[in-house]
C-alpha cells in the first residue's frame, strides 16, 4: 500500500481518546463521543472490545496511525486533553443514601436518648426535700404514700390527729448529702426535733415511663418506727395521746397469744394507755419517745391496769378487816392469817392450855402489783404482832412474831374488788367471759378448788 492510500484511511478513521478506560456495571453509560460504553461495538464485532489490560482494544491500523500521529515528548505538549474526568452516577446515588441513613440514625439516637437527658425538674435532691417538708408539715396523707408496708405492722396510727398531738417531732429536716449510682441515688438527710439532730438515709431510684419519656426520681418505701404494744388479758382497746384505737377492727397484725401488736409510728413522743375502766383501776401510762430517725427502729409499751386510788383504799380496808379478824383468835395459829407461833402444828392449835391473845403491833405495809387487767398481787413490808398466851404470867411470855401479808386482790365478774390472803396454802380462781362475745368479765375466788362452783358463781 503506498504512501497516499494510507493517508487517506487515515482521514476516514477518527482517532479514539487518549489514556481514557471504559466504563463498565450500572448506570447511564458516559458521552459515546468520548469514551464508548463497552458494550457499544463498532461495525466489526470484536474492534470495540475490551483487551486483557483493561484497556480499549483497537484495530491495528488504528494502533499504528494514533501511533504516527501522537507527538514526540520532547516536542511539548499533545494537540488534545482528554476531557475532565465525571463523577459517575451510581456514585453520587450512594454517597447521598448513605447521608440519608446517617442522618435517620442521628435522629433516632436523639429521639431515644435525648429525652432522658433533658432533666424535669426533680432531680433526687428535689423528691427528697419534698418529702422531708411534708413530714416537718405534718402532710400524714403525703407521708404515708412513702411509707413501707409491713404484714407485721399496722399504719392505723399514723393519722394526722395522733401526729399533731406528738411533742417533740420533726421540726427541721435538710439534705445533707447526695450519692448517686447506676439508676439509684443515696440520699442523706438530717432531722431534728428541737433537742436533737440524727442523720437518715433515704433512697431513690430513677424510672421512666416510656423510651421516650424523661427520667424522673422515685423515692422508695420508707421504713418508720415502731412501737410494740402489749395488752393485758381480756383488754383490745388502748389509747395514744389519749385518742382511741381498737386492736379488734384497725389490726391485722393482732397476736391473740401474746396479746401484742406493732404500730408505725413518725418522730415524736407518745403516751399509751388503756381505757378507763371503772373505780378501782386505772391505766398505767407508758411514754415512748421515738427520736428524730426514719429506719428500723422499735419502742415497747407494756400496758396494764394499777389500783386506783379508791381501789388501794378498799384493799387496804379489807386487809385491816382480815387482820382484825385474826386477832380476835385465841388460837396460838390462827386459820388462814398471816401470823401465828411457829412451833405450834395445826393439830395443837386447838389445845385449850396454848391459847392466849394476838395484839398486831405493827401493821404490815401492803403494795400491789399488778398482773393482768383484773388481777393484783399483794405483798409488802412485814408487821409485827404480839402473842400472850394466857396461863404465862408476866411480860416474858409475849412472843413476837412477823406479820406477812401475801395473796391476791381480784376484780370479780360483777364489779366487786376482791382480796384473798392466803400465806399458807395454794388457792384457786377461775376467769369468766361473756357468753355471747367471750370477752373476759373477772375473776371468781373457788373455794377448796370446787370448779363447779365458779361456774355457778359466773352464771351469776
């Protein structure tokens, strides 16, 4: 082929753009006027096919005139750039779903997280302190929503009457100091009544309605004191600051055997006593005095009935008629006194040559104790008495001897007072009870043991 038909091919073939790969996968292909798609063919098949390298394949022909035409580098720069490189589209499309996806994602954590940042106004240290000015208020209602159940134990008396009548409560109360951990926080506070200033602790924890609710500060069940109240046989009615309570209809913790009961009761001091009942008894008063503490704390009021005034009266004027009576006896041992010669048997009280006359110098003191709602002991301090026999001549015959006071006083089923004094034998009584409630009603003094008596006797 000469010279003149190669140039003319040469002017019929365009020459292909240098150093530019063909594009290959998704998307729209790029301008074909300067790098066709590999998958556009020109006439020929194979021609516009993609060589080993990676590279556009081209005729040989072609290969040799690009070759000729490409200027030498010594001679400066080619005749033509290759165009500026484009961002393919597939490319744009992802960076911009990525984007998209990393902003929903940012919302999202916002959307959960965020809320339970924010804070919502009460923080621990707020929910305690609101807490602690109810209780210096006096709030029972708002205290108690605080305060921790106990099967054991019974709130009846936290009442705001029974509060309000407490000396010597809570009236300052401050936090202290405030540790927090992982979803709970520690909470000390410090009370005062006036005459003394305890710290407590007082525990929260935070909580949150919903993922994307704020988190707000719980104060968990408070423990309060208590106060351990027994009651005497027969007796389920007691009084605190002179305000009555019934074991029968505001207990559950009720122990029938042990007639005991615990009550919650605030920071204050606090007088127990029984119901009044009658002439001769009176109820002992027991003061409990709780300190400024919130926490495990327990106080005891052991109540009972002592005499009254007019009940020591009857009982010191049956003991006189008792004595009385023994010393009207000429017998050297009198029967059932609380005196009598001591080395004369029961056998040889009767011996005609051994009687003489009982002269009760020094009247022995009597004390009562009490024992349960409607029984006393009594004892006291000895008396002295004189024994003049009456065949001794002289004042070196008169013996003297103790007086000793020992028995019982009783309250009988009918409202009677009773006193039994027996320093020498055992003796027996019986409680009676109501038929229809079964509460006790008094005691009954059987005499020589004689049950069937003291069920006669509480028939009435």
């Amino acid at each position: 082929m000469d010279a003149r038909e190669q140039d003319r091919r040469r002017r019929r073939v365009p020459a292909r753009a240098e150093g530019r790969s063909l594009e290959a996968g998704w998307g729209e292909d790029p301008d074909p006027a300067i790098a066709p798609s590999a998958n556009r063919h020109p006439p020929g098949g194979a021609a516009g096919g993609e060589a080993a390298g990676g590279e556009a394949a081209v005729p040989a022909g072609d290969v040799a005139a690009a070759t000729s035409r490409a200027p030498d580098s010594a001679d400066g720069p080619p005749d033509r750039a290759g165009p500026a490189p484009r961002r393919h589209p597939r490319t744009i499309r992802w960076r911009r779903t990525a984007g998209t996806i990393a902003a929903l994602l940012l919302v999202g954590v916002l959307a959960v997280g965020l809320p339970r940042l924010l804070p919502n106004g009460e923080g621990p240290e707020q929910v305690a302190e609101d807490f602690l000015q109810d209780l210096v208020d006096g709030d029972i209602d708002q205290v108690r929503e605080h305060v921790q159940d106990s099967p054991d134990t019974s709130d009846a008396a936290l009442t705001a009457e029974i509060l309000q009548s407490a000396a010597d409560r809570v009236r300052d109360a401050e936090v202290a100091h405030i540790q927090r951990g992982s979803g709970t926080a520690e909470v000390t506070v410090r009370l005062a009544n006036g005459e003394e200033t305890i710290e407590t602790t007082l525990m929260l924890r935070a909580d949150s309605t919903s993922a994307f609710a704020p988190v707000s500060w719980e104060l968990q069940a408070v423990e309060v004191p208590e106060v351990r109240v027994h009651l005497p046989l027969g007796i389920e009615d007691f009084t605190i600051n002179g305000i009555s309570l019934t074991a029968r209809e505001s207990y559950t913790s009720f122990d029938g055997v042990e007639r005991a009961l615990l009550v919650q009761l605030l920071p204050g001091t606090y007088e127990f006593a029984l119901p009044e009942a009658g002439p001769w008894r009176e109820s002992q008063v027991i003061t409990v005095e709780i300190p400024p503490v919130l926490g495990s704390w327990t106080g005891f009021a052991d109540l009972g009935y002592d005499l009254s005034e007019a009940g020591h009266e009857e009982v010191r004027r049956q003991v006189d008629e008792h004595l009385g009576s023994c010393e009207a006896s000429t017998s050297p041992a009198p029967h059932r006194c609380p005196f009598r010669l001591p080395e004369v048997s029961d056998a040889r009280a009767g011996d005609p040559s051994l009687q003489g006359t009982w002269d009760v110098r020094v009247p022995p003191e009597v004390e009562v104790q009490p024992s349960s709602a409607m029984l006393w002991s009594v004892a006291g301090v000895p008396g002295r008495a004189a024994f003049t026999p009456a065949t001794a001549a002289g004042s070196s015959a008169v013996q003297l001897v103790p007086v000793e006071v020992r028995g019982f006083v009783h309250l009988a089923f009918d409202g009677d007072l009773g006193v039994v004094l027996r320093p020498d034998e055992s003796v027996t009584i019986t409680l009676c009870t109501d038929p229809d409630t079964r509460e006790p009603t008094g005691f009954v003094h059987v005499e020589n043991g004689a049950m069937t008596t003291a069920r006669e006797a509480c028939r009435g």
